[in-house]
C-alpha cells in the first residue's frame, strides 16, 4: 500500500502554524519538510516523526517504529492525533528546531 496524495496534504495543512511546510516524494512514499529540514516520513499513510530529545519531551507516550522495513525508528503518530492542528504543529516545530541544518549540496564541477 502507498501514501495517497490527500493524506500528505492534509498533514502538510494542518503543520502549516509550524514554518514552511512541505512534501518531496522519496523512494515511492513521502518526506516532510519543514523549513527546509527534513522532520518527517509518510509511509503506507502513517506518519513518522524524527525522532529528537524534545519530541519525547512533547510526546509523553511514544510509539516508535520503522517507517520501512530496515529503517531507523521513527515516532509513529497515530492519525487520530492529526485532527489537533496547534498540537501537531507544535510537535512539527519542536522537532525542526532540534534537528541540524542541512548541509548545502555541493554543485558538480563539469
């Protein structure tokens, strides 16, 4: 099963409170963007929170599991918690905030 386009443009609407939002597809499901740092994956339209010191903190309760199978463990949140926009954007935010700045791509040289 894959991630339908409705599932990434709810999130994405309802994070919006949180930066910069946005979705690139990744090998056939979705990543998350906010502010240009990656913070998040939707899989089999579950999503995944990177998982960071504050995010815990903000969570409580985390669930974690893989969002593909050989991944890292990602927090998994229910989609019953998508419905809270100001609670989504806020976990959104916190965990952009604790995560590093992406390093710029280097351009090839021809």
């Amino acid at each position: 099963m894959s991630t339908q386009q409705k599932t990434v443009d709810f999130l994405l609407e309802q994070a919006s409170a949180a930066g910069t939002m946005s979705a690139r597809k990744m090998f056939g499901e979705y990543g998350l963007y906010c502010d240009g740092k990656v913070i998040a994956f939707v899989c089999d339209d579950q999503l995944f929170i990177k998982p960071t010191a504050a995010g815990r903190a903000y969570l409580g309760t985390v669930t974690e599991a893989e969002a593909y199978p050989g991944s890292k463990m990602y927090f998994l949140i229910e989609g019953d918690c998508w419905d809270d926009a100001d609670w989504l954007a806020g976990l959104v935010k916190t965990t952009a905030g604790n995560l590093p700045t992406p390093k710029p791509k280097k351009h090839k040289q021809t």
